[in-house]
C-alpha cells in the first residue's frame, strides 16, 4: 500500500470512529473520494486492498 492509500484508509477509519461512516450505510466511492479529496480510483485500490488483507 503507497502513502496515498495509507492515507485514504486513515481517514475512512478516522470517519468510521467519528462515526460519520455508520454501520449498513451505502459507501459510494465517488462521495468518499470527493470528501478526501482524492480520486474515486485511489479508494478503490485502498478498498481492494483492505478487502484482499482483511
């Protein structure tokens, strides 16, 4: 995992905790993207990463 996705895995535990990211709730990578700040492409390889090493 780069710096980037790192980052991006951070801040989605970062909101999970803060519970902005509630359990059920429908994550849609663009409104994640666009609330880090980064590109839809960027969550999508930290999610499949976190999905493959879960």
């Amino acid at each position: 995992m780069n710096s980037l996705e790192i980052d991006i895995y951070k801040k989605i535990k970062q909101a999970i905790i803060q519970q902005r990211l509630r359990p059920n709730m429908q994550l849609i990578e663009k409104d994640l993207a666009e609330s880090f700040g980064v590109s839809p492409l960027s969550v999508m390889f930290c999610a499949d990463w976190n999905m493959k090493n879960w």
